[in-house]
C-alpha cells in the first residue's frame, strides 16, 4: 500500500464505531446518469448529499464495526479504487457537521461537530436578527406530493424547449417595441395606483417563484419541509 492510503491522524479516530443518526433517512437518486444519496435528518429538516464513493463509506457505518475494520474491508473489496484514510476522516466531518453521525463521545468527534455547533448559531443569531428575521409558516409536503404531476410535466426535456422558445420570441417582440415599452414605463410608474398594483403584485410573483423552486426540488426526489416570510 502507498504511503498516500494513511492519515497521521488516523489512531484518534480508528477505534471509534460511529453509525448514522436514527432519524437520518437514506435516499438513492441517479440526476444525469450519476448516482447520488441523499442524507436527511428528519429532526430538523437538513439534507447532505454524498456520491456512490463516499455511499462505500457511509453505507457500512452500522454502529458495530470500527473505523479500521470498515477500512480495512474496503481495502479488501475496492483495492486500488479504495479510499485513504485521509478519505475517510473527511466525510466523517461532514457528516458531523450536517449532524448526521453518532459515535462514542471522545474529543474528536466533539472537535468535529464544533462546525456544525457554530453553523447553529449563526442561524439561531439569524433569525433573532431585527432587521432580518424568518417566520416558518407551514410544512408544504402534502400539497407538493399532489403537485408531483405538475413538476413532471413543467421540468423535462420538451418544457425546457418550450420555454426557451418562449423566452427568445419575448426578448424579440420587447427588442421590436423597445422605444414604446420605455415612454410607457416612464409615464405610468411614477403613478401612485400603479406602484399600489405593483406591490401588490409582488408577493404573488415571489410565491410562484418559490413554488418553481420546491417543484424542481420535488422532481428530482428532494424534500422541501419549510415555507416562510423574511423580513428585512
């Protein structure tokens, strides 16, 4: 084996038999002829996503067999293509910052989660922020399991062409009336009932824009927990 498969850091951590979290729920998705696995921690609604290498690892976290016995048994199955120590101690950190891992409790894996405790505050300093703070409205699964027919239909192949042609035929008739489009802007906006149908309008638009966004995410296998308001 090559000097490059060790760690010097390896004997803090070779005895440890770190395993997910209970709540971590495992989900495989293949997105352009890749396989991925998406990690989500169903406790507080984060996710992590890890590719088919680093699922050699995280696959065979089970709790019962140390970090050297998993090691080793991927030298014996993966050869060449196995991961260095140095491999595995850094997906076992991100692992720990996402809080998704649990082990032993021993300085390392404590030094470890230190990233995701600091992460955790910044977001806890983030929503006691006045001048910028969230409020969590309601969890949109169930209405976005119904909606799984639109996403299909509004994100393939066709719909991407479609909208392409769309957008260019927009941009050539607003290019054509360009000079129209500015004198009318320049005398309607300063109006006070427009700025009311403006912002009016706003919230509606960001609430489509959004719902585009948790659709896409729904296409592709991915969870959206959280639908709130900033305010700023």
């Amino acid at each position: 084996m090559d000097d490059s498969l060790f760690s010097p850091h390896w004997f803090r951590v070779q005895g440890l038999h770190p395993q997910l979290r209970p709540q971590v729920l495992v989900r495989r998705q293949v997105t352009r002829g890749r396989v991925w696995y998406v990690l989500h921690n169903q406790a507080n609604g984060r996710f992590h996503r890890i590719n088919a290498q680093a699922y050699e690892v995280v696959g065979r976290l089970d709790g019962r067999q140390s970090l050297e016995e998993l090691w080793r048994a991927l030298l014996d199955q993966l050869g060449d293509d196995a991961p260095s120590q140095s491999d595995v101690l850094r997906i076992l950190g991100q692992l720990t910052e996402a809080d998704l891992l649990q082990a032993e409790s021993v300085p390392d894996i404590r030094r470890l989660a230190e990233h995701g405790n600091k992460r955790a505050r910044a977001e806890q300093r983030a929503r006691m922020n006045p001048l910028s703070f969230r409020v969590t409205l309601f969890d949109p699964s169930a209405l976005l399991q119904r909606l799984d027919p639109l996403a299909h239909a509004l994100f393939n192949r066709w719909a991407a062409i479609a909208w392409t042609l769309l957008v260019l035929a927009g941009a050539w008739v607003a290019g054509s009336h360009l000079d129209e489009i500015v004198a009318h802007a320049r005398g309607s906006l300063p109006q006070p009932h427009v700025l009311l149908m403006m912002w009016a309008a706003y919230p509606v638009l960001k609430a489509i824009h959004e719902l585009g966004h948790a659709l896409a995410l729904q296409r592709w296998q991915c969870d959206t927990h959280e639908v709130g308001v900033t305010f700023l």
